[in-house]
C-alpha cells in the first residue's frame, strides 16, 4: 500500500523552528519528487515546496512566503522526507501535508506558531 | 504565478442534484488540471487529473472537462458522500497554484 505518513508538528513560539517528517512507503521513494503543502485553519491549499529526486538534480523549490526560511531535504536511505522550518511566523500555522504532487497524499501534520 | 479562480465559492444542493463547479486560470494550463475533494480533517483526494481523467476508484457520477483556461468538474448526481470542499489545481507551470475551493452543502 502506498502510503506517507507526516509527524514533527506541533506547537511552537514566534521566530522559532521545528522540523516535520514524512515516512513513505509502497513505492520507490528515491524516484519521487516531492512536495509540501500546507493548509492554514479554514483557508485553502498552498503549495509550499517540492525537491526534486536525486537522478534529475535533487534541487528545491519554494514558494515566496518560505523562501529563506524553510528548507526541504530527503534521505533516500530512510524514504523520509523532511520540511526544517525556521524563523517561524504565526501565518505558517497549518496542517501540513507532504505529497507525491498530486495523487499520493499524507493525512498531515499541524503546526501552530503563537506565543 | 498563474491564478486559479472557483466558483461558486459554495452552493446548496440536494441528494440527487446535478452540481458544476468551474475554474478558470489566469493564462492558458492546457489540460494540466486536477480537482481534488476534501472533507473535514482529512487530506485532498485526487478526483481528476489532466481535466478530465477519472482516478482509479472514484465514481463515473464525477467528471472533468475543458482546457486552456477554462473547466469544470460535474457531479452528475449528488450523493450524501459528496458534501465536501473541492478544489482545482494547475499543475501546467510552477509553482502549482490551487483555486479557493468551493464547499458543496447540504440544502
């Protein structure tokens, strides 16, 4: 079964950090490009960054919000996906979702920045 | 960035009813558009892709049409398990840009 499973989220003050993890399985992980995508409290989906995998360049991608403070990374090794998220703001909060782009999604991970 | 815009934004409707949801992007996506359903507290599930591709699994009563910028997703008739939020994405040029979503209710 293809499958992504979030975790690392949780509460966090202004200017802080965390880092969330995705574990996958049931497919070859080391092919994928994958993304995050978060979901702020009763708002719509936003698209946060994707890398590519290490066979066409490994390089990120990130949307302007994050761009500078978030970083992703893979550990084929691991099949785990991570989001270092740091300088954080209280408009990061959200459940985060990583995701294989389109049909592959995990059940998300929430993150609350306040003080 | 290219916009994706819904609507509505939320309709009311009735077990049986047909239901059209639209989405337009700001500059020309091709068929590279995919419409995902979400319910409360769980993740987007994929419904459609490239316009007007039913995923394996999802019911014939769902279908996608158009291309360029113009698209819609129809649910021939409306079952109590369709009340959800869907949402419409470009996946044509970077960054993937979703629409704001249109909450299908209960009337």
């Amino acid at each position: 079964e293809v499958q992504l499973v979030e975790s690392g989220g949780g509460l966090v003050k202004p200017g802080g950090s965390l880092r969330l993890s995705c574990a996958a399985s049931g497919f070859t992980f080391s092919n994928a490009w994958m993304s995050w995508v978060r979901q702020a409290p009763g708002k719509g989906l936003e698209w946060v960054g994707r890398i590519k995998s290490k066979t066409d360049g490994g390089t990120t991608d990130y949307v302007a919000p994050v761009k500078g403070r978030f970083t992703i990374s893979r550990d084929d090794s691991k099949n785990t996906l991570y989001l270092q998220m740091n300088s954080l703001k209280t408009e990061d909060t959200a459940v985060y979702y990583c995701t294989t782009g389109v049909d592959v999604w995990g059940q998300g991970t929430t993150v609350t920045v306040s003080s | 960035d290219i916009q994706m815009t819904q609507s509505p934004s939320s309709v009311s409707a009735s077990v049986g009813d047909r239901v059209t949801i639209t989405c337009r992007a700001s500059q020309g996506i091709s068929s590279w558009l995919a419409w995902y359903q979400q319910k409360p507290g769980k993740a987007p599930k994929l419904l459609i892709s490239a316009a007007s591709s039913l995923q394996s699994g999802v019911p014939s009563r769902f279908s996608g049409s158009g291309s360029g910028t113009d698209f819609t997703l129809t649910i021939s008739s409306l079952q109590p398990e369709d009340f959800a939020t869907y949402y419409c994405q470009q996946v044509n040029s970077f960054p993937p840009t979703f629409g704001g979503g249109t909450k299908v209710e209960i009337k």
